[in-house]
C-alpha cells in the first residue's frame, strides 16, 4: 500500500523531497501547493500528481502525511493544522525562529499525539551514521572532542538572509543538532563569534563566517566553523576525538580518481551544494519517516530536537552579539 504525500513548497528544498518521494516505491506524491502558482504547476506536472492549496491537502482523506517546505513564518501553524487533521507531519527546520512559538506548537502536536519529524538530514547520511556508529562501538573510546565544518559554495540571496534567522538559526542548525547527535550529552554551554568576511553588504544584517564552541556538563567539547563561502565546493565534514582514538569522516569526491605527478597528488571535486551532496541521505530520511509514521520503531530528529537545536542557535546568536559565554542548562 501506497503512503500518499502532498508537498506544500515547491521550492528548492520542496524539489528535493519531489524526488525522494517519487524514488520510494513505498511512498507516491498525490499533491503539491506553492503560494507561486507556477511552481507548483511544474512540479505537479512532473510528477504527475495534482496542484492544490495547503489547507485542501491537509483536510483531504486520500493524504496520509505533509511534507513541509514552505517558508520558516509558516512552519508552525501548518504543523498544527495537520496535526489537528491527524496527518504525519514532516518539516523542514527550523519549526520558527521563536522558541515560545515552537514551545506552543510542540504542545498542540503533543495533544493530538501527531507525528512530527523535522528535516535534519545530515543524520540520515551514511558518512555521519559509520561516524555515529564508530562512537556507539566504543572505537574513540569516551568522546572528548568533536570538529565539525560547514561551509557552502557561496552566500544565498540578500532577501533570503533576512527572512532565514540568520546564520546560526539557518545554516549552523544542521550542526548544532549534529553535534547534539555526536556528543551524546547536552552542551550547556555557547561562546560564538561572528564576521562579515566575504559580504561587507551583510554587516549589520547578518554574519557570513561564524564560529561556536559547544561545552557540555562533563566537560565534552564541540568546535563548529561555518562560512558562505568556500571557493572549492560545498565542505562537510566532521572528526571526533576521544579516549581510545579518532575518527573522522571527509568530503565524499565527485569521482573516485586521484592523480599524482611530480606536483603533488590531485583528487577530483566536491559537489557544488547540498541537493547533490545529500541525495542519498534525503533517499534515507523519507525512508524513515514513511517507517515512523506507519508505527515502526526508527529514530528519527523529532520536535524536540528542533527546539534543542533552536535554543543551542540563539544562544549563539546572544553570545556573538555580546561576546560572553551562554548558558543553556535547563532551556530544554
């Protein structure tokens, strides 16, 4: 039996999960609405399926989950409504840049005992998951460090910037959530910096290349460096030390080749940005949430973990603004 779909966004993201629900032989796309009504008309068109408006989705009975990609300012109140309706819910964070308005939301979703998933897919990466897997078998021994790096190819839209939350709410969230993942404790602590490096146009708007040091309880420590800009490609990766060793996970290549001559060896590019980076763990992530939803075991980054990342990233916003550490103990 088919897990019916409708996609709310038909964006650069909503494209994304077009694919990996058309790719799932488990899953079929019944529906897609976008408030620019030519891209939800060919995305419609591609996939076969029919155009709509959120709310027809959401009441509809031949619609079993939402996927939500629509703009961060309407994340929550489209939770509620599915939740309300009794449709799975997957979101793409953040669920809202305010902690008290995804606080109100998680309680509506928990009233009606909604599944509510949010799209951190980096877990759902097979390099991140034989990292968390070498944690889990003792290989680094207890955890003492992590390193992770997040740089894109380069800086979004201006007007994207504005509505996004900014750098620490947008794009280090990925990294909050995965230190989160990695550490297997809370931080308590945030000390971040922030600079306009690669977009002077961005100075009091935003930062561009932004740093966070993670502290938790016992002393575990994570170190997270992020830019807009990477002049190579699109540069994930991620090391963590501990008492028994290191492991760490790199760039995966677009081919396998390495060349090497009298100047040094070569190796072939990275991929230019996420929706190529990630396509299998995207693949991965709508896997499991059609397993979720349909009442089967499976881990997967809920709204409490949304919240957790969300707090960790204001945090960081408070601490680049005033130069002092934060700290987060007990804001969960």
């Amino acid at each position: 039996m088919s897990f019916k779909i409708a996609l709310l966004g038909a964006g650069r993201i909503g494209q994304v999960h077009a694919r990996a629900v058309a790719a799932n032989p488990r899953a079929s796309l019944v529906g897609v609405s976008d408030a620019m009504q030519p891209a939800a008309d060919a995305l419609a068109a591609q996939y076969c399926c029919r155009v709509g408006s959120s709310s027809s989705f959401i009441e509809a009975d031949d619609v079993d989950a939402v996927i939500i990609a629509t703009p961060t300012d309407t994340h929550a109140d489209l939770i509620e409504q599915c939740a309300r309706a009794g449709k799975a819910i997957f979101c793409e964070k953040p669920i809202d840049l305010s902690a008290d308005r995804v606080r109100a939301c998680l309680e509506v979703v928990t009233e009606h005992k909604a599944h509510l998933m949010v799209g951190f897919n980096r877990r759902f990466d097979a390099h991140f998951m034989a990292l968390k897997a070498a944690i889990d078998s003792g290989k680094v021994g207890q955890v003492e460090q992590i390193v992770i790096t997040s740089r894109d190819p380069a800086p979004p839209p201006v007007d994207y910037i504005k509505r996004s939350g900014g750098i620490f709410r947008d794009m280090m969230i990925h990294d909050f959530d995965m230190a989160r993942f990695l550490l297997g404790e809370e931080p308590v602590s945030v000390s971040a910096a922030g600079s306009c490096l690669v977009d002077s146009s961005l100075d009091g708007i935003d930062f561009d290349t932004a740093t966070a040091t993670l502290i938790t309880a016992s002393g575990r420590q994570c170190v997270i460096t992020n830019s807009r800009r990477a002049s190579y490609g699109y540069d994930q990766r991620a090391e963590v030390h501990g008492s028994a060793g290191m492991a760490g996970i790199d760039n995966p290549k677009l081919d396998l080749l390495t060349c090497a001559n009298g100047d040094g060896y070569s190796t072939g590019p990275l991929h230019d940005f996420f929706m190529t980076r990630y396509t299998e763990a995207y693949a991965h992530e709508l896997n499991s949430f059609v397993d979720w939803a349909a009442g089967n075991t499976v881990d997967v980054p809920t709204g409490a973990d949304g919240l957790a990342s969300l707090l960790l990233a204001d945090a960081a916003v408070e601490s680049a603004s005033t130069g002092r550490t934060v700290t987060v103990a007990g804001a969960l």
